[in-house]
C-alpha cells in the first residue's frame, strides 16, 4: 500500500512540475518500473528512484497543491469557475503590465501562474471562513451596535488651502486663515437665513472648490462606512453627530481642505441580520490582521478534517517542521512590528 501511495505522488508531482498539460503520463504497476530508460549498460530511473530524489525537494509544496486543490474544490464546487476565470484574467494582466517572460520566471509556465493564483484563491475562502468560525455571537452583535449606522445624505462645501510641500511656514499659515475666514463667511450666511437647505445649496455653488458636487449644491448623496475614499472619513463621522437639517459648527479639515457640511437626511439602520454577513467578514479579516498564525492553522485544521494521513513518513516529518516554521516566522515578524 506504501508504494501505491508513493507512485500516487511522484506522478503527480510529476505532472505538475515537469510534464505540463497535454503530456503522456506513463501508467506503472509497481514503483520499479522505469520511468525513463538509457542504453544497455546504463541504469534506467525506477519511479522508486524518480520519487526519493523529487521528494528531497519538490515533493512538499507538490503534495499540498494536489491536496489542497482536490479538497478545496470538493469545497467550493460553486466558486471554482469565478476563481479560474479570475486567474486568467490576473495572469493577462500580469502579462500586459510586466511581459509574458517576466511572468513564465515568476511561475514557470503561463498556465502554472493560473493554478497557483487559482488554488490560493480558493486557499484565501477557507483561511477566510475558518476565521468567521471564531467569531462569537458577542462579537458581532457589540460591533454592530457600536460601527452599523444607516446611510446619511450629506452635503458639503470644501474651501480649499492651496498649500504645497512648497508653501513656506508664514504663506501656509496666511493661506490657511483666509480659507478659515472663507468658512467662517459662509456659515454666518447660513446662520442668518431662514431656509438651511436651500441657501446651503445656494452657497456650494457659489463657493465650494469641489467641482464634482458644487454644481448639485455640494450633495454627496446617501453615503456609509465605505462608500466614499478615506479623504471623507471626517465628513463622515461629522455627519453622524448631527441631526437632520442641522449643519456643522465647527471647522472640518481633511487631506482635501476645510469644509462645512449639512446633513440633510438620514436612514434607518439596517437590521443585524441584513448587516449580518459583511459584520463577519469585517471581523474575520481584523483577526486573520491580528494574528497572522490563522492562515496557517485554517488550512491545517481544513486538510486534518477531511482525513489528512501523511503514509510517507519523510514526507510526515517536512510537513510538522513546515508548519512549525511557518507559525514560528509569523510571531516573530508580528513581534518586530
């Protein structure tokens, strides 16, 4: 049974980090057989052979590609075409971006890089998944009370600074108070009217240096955790201080320039089971960021649960040490952080 098992691998090692697609892959009935013959006189490499010396160096990564592939598959079996299609498309765009040469030394092949990109995608669903598994009803309940809020319609003008990396200390200090003064006039117009909205609208268009919004009286629209760049995260949570029809007193600064921002309506927030799914994802990914061991382990627990018996016992001995390594290397990088 031990050789059975032997020449299970050794083919397909074979086939993954020599034979390519399309190639004849010889059928033995036991591991003596020649897998390549040489001259009378010569001697000719037994699959036995051929195994013993892959295994020294190819034989691990071989061995976790075929088994990963083959449960991950079993798996996923509705993901599969998704991430193959995605994998040809990461690899032509590799292509375009760095050259086909580039690409064939980085994976050996074209249709290598796709396997590989293929497999770590799946690999990634299950690290993924595996992380969701630890999550605690607790947990996920505390951050949607806490981070889950219903979109808000916000409006905004933005007086821009004009400083550069340039701008001397005295210039971005004069540059920055008539940006001020700019805002501080703009919102004592809005103190003084009687219709917020509607004079707000009047002055984006008059004032706000955002030409994507001024023209629409400076409205963002209905926006949430993510829907717009980071550069509006302030505005955001501004925002959510508010009530309706209010407008912010105080100045508002971001990486754009200084702003003052209406809200002008807002949603109810979701319900938990609709924000249900995205709150695991969120959470699986801050603790896979946490602890880098997970994607380790994930995989691990995922190839002993599906009855994982390394027979070889070489291959048994690499297998534990890589592991340990791996976890081993992971600490350490997170404790030099």
């Amino acid at each position: 049974m031990k050789n059975k098992t032997k020449k299970i691998i050794a083919l397909g090692a074979c086939t993954l980090l020599l034979c390519g697609c399309g190639k004849t892959i010889p059928t033995l009935s036991d591991g003596s057989q020649a897998v390549v013959s040489l001259n009378e006189g010569m001697e000719s490499i037994s699959a036995n052979a051929l195994y013993e010396k892959m295994k020294e160096n190819y034989s691990l990564n071989a061995m976790l590609s075929l088994l990963d592939t083959e449960i991950l598959e079993a798996k996923y079996p509705d993901d599969l075409e998704k991430s193959k299609d995605q994998a040809k498309s990461t690899i032509e765009s590799l292509i375009k971006t760095y050259g086909e040469d580039q690409v064939i030394a980085m994976y050996g092949s074209k249709e290598a890089g796709i396997e590989t990109i293929y497999l770590n995608d799946l690999r990634n669903k299950a690290i993924l998944d595996y992380a969701k598994s630890l999550l605690t009803e607790d947990e996920i309940n505390a951050y949607y009370e806490k981070n889950i809020y219903g979109d808000v319609t916000v409006r905004h003008i933005l007086i821009k600074t004009g400083v550069t990396e340039d701008t001397s200390d005295e210039d971005k200090e004069k540059l920055e108070n008539e940006a001020k003064a700019k805002i501080d006039e703009i919102r004592k117009k809005l103190d003084e009217s009687e219709d917020k909205l509607a004079t707000f609208e009047s002055l984006a268009k008059e004032y706000s240096e955002d030409d994507a919004t001024k023209d629409n009286g400076g409205n963002l629209g209905a926006i949430n955790t993510g829907t717009l760049s980071s550069a509006y995260d302030e505005i955001l949570k501004e925002a959510r201080e508010l009530k309706d029809g209010e407008y912010s007193k105080d100045l508002i600064t971001t990486s754009l320039g200084y702003h003052i921002i209406y809200r002008e309506k807002s949603a109810e927030k979701p319900s938990l089971e609709d924000s249900k799914a995205d709150i695991e994802e969120t959470l699986a990914n801050e603790k896979l960021n946490e602890d880098g061991t997970l994607q380790v382990t994930a995989l691990d627990e995922l190839r002993k649960e599906n009855g994982m018996n390394i027979n070889d016992s070489d291959i048994k001995e690499k297998y534990s040490a890589y592991i340990a390594n791996q976890i081993a290397s992971i600490k350490a990088s997170e404790t030099n952080k």
